[in-house]
C-alpha cells in the first residue's frame, strides 16, 4: 500500500476536475455537512462564493456564503465569514468542502 502524504497533492471538484484546494492547505478532516464527510481548509481557489446568509449549525450560529466551483458551478461546501462566539472565531475565512464533492490527486 502507498500512503501518499505530498503536500502538492491536489483536491478537484468530482464533476469536473477543476483543481480547489492543495493538501498543504487542509486543516482538519472532523466535519459534517450535508452530504456527510467534510474536509476544512485554509485557502480554496477557482471558487464563487454564495450569498450571505446566516446559518445555525451544530456548533453554534454563523455567517457563511456557499462555495461553488467557478467552472462547473457545483456546490462543494461553505466559507465561515462570521462567528459569533469568541471560541469559534478560529473558523472566520476557512472552507467547508464535502468529500462526496471532491477528489485528491497526486501530481
């Protein structure tokens, strides 16, 4: 078994390979959103981001926009624009992307 660890790896968006995150980029793999599985990163790239809109989710109520692929226009997750406990702040400008909307490449 190969146990790839590259930090250049790359995660694309499943439907249509347009490149969103690099590996040196994930912070943490403990989310849930809709789908299931979900990955936190710190930068995500070839994106646009949705409205704003207030959200409550499981660990408390935040400000968020959707993320979706500029390419294909599939919606990956969601960027955490404001939180509104102290010990939440460390969320403000990271991604949410799912693992059903991704796929990691090795280059």
């Amino acid at each position: 078994m190969t146990i790839h660890t590259d930090p250049s790896a790359t995660y694309r968006c499943k439907n249509c390979q347009n490149p969103v995150a690099f590996r040196a980029e994930l912070l943490s793999k403990n989310y849930l959103a809709k789908t299931g599985r979900a990955f936190m990163f710190s930068h995500a790239r070839n994106i646009v981001l949705g409205p704003k809109q207030e959200r409550s989710l499981v660990t408390g109520v935040y400000t968020i926009a959707g993320i979706f692929c500029s390419n294909c226009g599939e919606e990956l997750g969601w960027k955490y624009l404001q939180a509104y406990e102290a010990r939440r702040k460390f969320k403000e400008g990271k991604f949410i992307i799912e693992t059903a909307k991704i796929a990691k490449d090795y280059y």
